[in-house]
C-alpha cells in the first residue's frame, strides 16, 4: 500500500465514524453511548485534521477506491 492510499483511505474511514456519531446523537437515548459518540467525533476529527496535513491527501475518492489502487499497486 503505498502511503497516500493509507492516508485517504484513513480520512474516510474516520470521516465515516465521524457520521455514524453525528446520527447517533441525533436518536441515542442512552447517555453512555452518546458520550462514547462525542469522544468518537472529538477523537477522528483531530485524527483527520493530522491526516490532512501529509502530502498525498486528496479529498474526491472514496475509501474503496483508495484500497483499489493499493491492491493494485501491490500486484
């Protein structure tokens, strides 16, 4: 896998645990799992704004596309 993969392919991975929490909080009733989904959010968007910053992040191609190209490359 080459470096740039992982990092895109990591930006939406957490961008997708970002979006599940941001529902979550819309429905959970349960105060543990709503505070779970706000470390959740607080902890990835942190995570993606690192990610942001290396060379090679791009926003546009999905998280299977970004491990397309890394099996791909690995052949």
């Amino acid at each position: 896998m080459k470096d740039d993969d992982y990092v895109n392919a990591m930006i939406e991975h957490h961008g997708e645990a970002v979006r599940m929490s941001k529902e979550l909080l819309a429905s959970s009733k349960s105060s543990e799992i709503r505070s779970f989904a706000e470390k959740v959010i607080e902890a990835q968007s942190k995570e993606i704004k690192e990610l942001q910053k290396f060379p090679g992040a791009k926003a546009g191609k999905s998280r299977r596309e970004h491990l397309e190209d890394a099996m791909e490359d690995s052949k």
